[in-house]
C-alpha cells in the first residue's frame, strides 16, 4: 500500500465522508481533558524537552549514556489535541465493519491482557521527524512543527498481536484495511472537526507484526504514550502508531481518513498531483549533542544513534571536516537503531559535524531530499554545529 490512484477531489471527498462516520462511532472509556490540564501530563524540564505547543522534542544530548532504550521521562511527545485521562476499568475496544465474519466485538482491558502476550522493541518515530531541515538546510517552506531529529523513542512494547485480537473477532478472508481510532479529543483543522486521529493500515501489515501494547519499558503504558493501549507499528510513520485505541474498523473495501488523504502524503513539484502516501521511515543519524554546543579540544568520543524503517543500519560514517569520511564504530547488537560512537581530537574552532548511515537495503543518507509541502521524511545528512575551545 504504498500509492493511492485516485484524483485529489476524490481524495478530499472520500475524506470528509470518512470523518463524519468515524466521529459518530465514539468507543467507550474516554474522558474529557481537565480543564486546568495543559496538552502533555508529563513534566517537560528544558533540559530533556523542546516544547512546540501540544509536542515535545527529546533534546538528543538527553540520550547520552541511556542505552538502547529511551526512558520514559524523555520520550518524546507527539499529540494532535491534548493528553485524555481513561478509566481502564470502563475502557472497552470496539471492533467492527465488513471485513469480519460477524458482528461486533467487544474486548475490556482486563480480557485483552488475558490474550497471549508478546514483546517487541521498536521505535516510534514522526513523520515530520527533521522537518525543520527542509528550511535550514535547504531554504524550503514546509509547514508543521518543525522538528530537528528528536521526534523518535525506542522503546520495549508489551501487548497482544493486533492479528490475534483480529482472528478472535472473526476476521474475514475479504478484509482489506484494518482503521485503528483513537479516543483523543477530535482533531479540528481550518475550521473544520475532522473527528478522532485514526489511519488505515493494509491487511498484510496488520497481520505481520503490529502490537496493541499496554506496557511500555515494563510499566503500565503512561498516559501521554497511550494509556490504557496504543498500537505499535514497527518501521511505520508515527502516525500509524495510534494512541489512546479505542476501535478498529476491519473493512472488505480501502479505507480513507484525513490521516491518509489530506495529511501523511507528500505533496510538491515531484510527486503526483494526488501526492504519495507515506509508509515506511528513512534512513537517519544523529549526534547526541547539544545543538550548537560547545565542546573541550583535545580528546572527544562522539557518540550517535541511526535508524531506518527498512531495517537495521549495517554502517555509520563520520565527517569532522566537511570532506572526509570516515566510519564509527558500532556500540551494542543494534536493532530498533544503532548506537555507534567516533573518536576525535579536534583544535579549538567551529565545526560542522556530520553523520550518514547505510541500511540493510543499501539505502545510504543523500545530501538533499527533494522538497514536500508538509515536511515530511526528512533523510538527508543533517550538519550539526558545535564549536570547540
């Protein structure tokens, strides 16, 4: 499912259809936000957190030293209205629509965590991850947040297969889409109410390693990430990984939200006019610095992370000085993202760090990415600046 063939009026037709069905099927167990509640429940201390509104930006030098897995307490944020409190014990998930051999289906906290359990580690990760790159960078005009690299966390997820759940449901051998909704406030774009956050995944993803997860780290899933479940889509744009499930919508025919028509496309002078659905991440390296910081001369060990939605990164390579490159060395098995780290032994002065890794595809950070309106997918090789005394 990575393009949608249909023209761009069909698109924005097809969505507003959808936004009104969705809405009218409310789940059960949501409750309104307090009013004295600000959009993250979580404290956000300037040393760990950018803050942008109803988003939270992990500062990457607040990764140094965690290991594999981002800790709660730093894990980014990324809400479209706000942080709803949920009763687990009056949360229900709805499951229902035509791609199931029966009517609906009906599963409380307590029977979904009697389901066979699995765990996984994976990363969530926002489309718009790098955006604000497109403008620094590349001096183009996107809009949204705009994010530098912290829009990720790793995380160990522990909860029930989302095939499982839909197997116990009935699921039909015509089922197409599988739609997970959240049960965060309704989301309102120019004006307009376009319902709960919800996007389609394909039936064969669905049903290969998609997780309805309850625990995250080894706690109960806080509320900022998902309490009392979210799904985890490994290797998928964040977007995919919807917060707050309260239904999923299992469908004989494509499914169509605004979250995959008017948003989480690209749109731009290289793309069709109906843009390109999003899907799977790219390929990306970050340097656990202070942006702009300040570092000591003599001796340095840089350290780093890389990732890619298409699997592990087999190298890192590293430039000090904007010519050369040379490769890092690799810090632990890998996995979710590699740990890598680069000595160095630099003069006092500025510089310009950089970092590039090259997946199991062969899929190597370019030095530009061509330009979409919402900022979305950012790869390329991102210059870190830091100046040395």
């Amino acid at each position: 499912m990575d393009k949608v063939e249909m023209s761009r009026r069909s698109l924005v037709r097809l969505s507003a259809a959808a936004g009104i069905g969705v809405a009218a099927g409310a789940a059960v167990g949501g409750t309104p936000a307090r009013a004295a509640d600000p959009p993250i429940l979580k404290p956000l201390p300037p040393e760990l957190f950018t803050v942008f509104g109803t988003n939270a930006e992990t500062k990457w030098e607040a990764l140094r030293d965690t290991g594999a897995l981002v800790p709660v307490d730093r894990f980014f944020v990324r809400n479209h209205t706000r942080t709803p409190r949920i009763d687990a014990a009056a949360w229900r998930l709805r499951i229902h629509g035509s791609g199931l051999r029966r009517g609906p289906v009906e599963l409380t906290y307590r029977e979904l965590r009697h389901l066979p359990s699995d765990t996984v580690t994976a990363a969530i990760e926002c489309a718009g991850n790098g955006r604000g790159f497109f403008t620094s960078q590349q001096g183009q005009t996107v809009s949204g947040t705009a994010w530098k690299l912290g829009a990720i966390g790793v995380a160990r997820w522990t909860g029930v297969r989302l095939s499982t759940v839909l197997k116990r449901a009935g699921l039909s051998r015509t089922a197409v889409d599988v739609q997970p909704v959240g049960l965060d406030p309704d989301f309102v774009s120019g004006g307009v109410n376009l319902g709960p956050v919800r996007r389609p995944l394909p039936i064969d993803k669905a049903l290969h390693d998609v997780l309805l997860a309850y625990e995250m780290n080894g706690e109960p899933l806080p509320p900022d990430h998902g309490f009392p479940v979210r799904v985890v889509v490994p290797g998928w744009i964040g977007i995919s990984s919807i917060k707050w499930l309260g239904q999923l919508e299992v469908s004989a025919e494509p499914l169509l939200s605004p979250w995959n028509t008017q948003f989480y496309r690209l749109f731009g002078p290289t793309y069709p006019a109906e843009g390109e659905l999003v899907g799977r991440q790219t390929v990306k390296s970050a340097f656990e610095l202070p942006w702009e910081g300040t570092l000591s001369a003599g001796r340095q060990v840089l350290r780093g992370r890389s990732w890619s939605g298409n699997g592990r990164v087999r190298r890192v390579e590293v430039s000090t000085d904007g010519r050369t490159w040379r490769p890092a060395e690799r810090v632990g098995a890998g996995g979710a993202w590699q740990r890598w780290e680069y000595p160095w032994h630099p003069a006092p002065g500025a510089y310009t760090l950089r970092a590039r890794a090259t997946d199991v595809t062969g899929v190597t950070q370019p030095d530009t990415v061509p330009h979409n309106t919402l900022g979305y997918l950012f790869g390329a090789i991102v210059r870190h600046p830091v100046t040395v005394v």
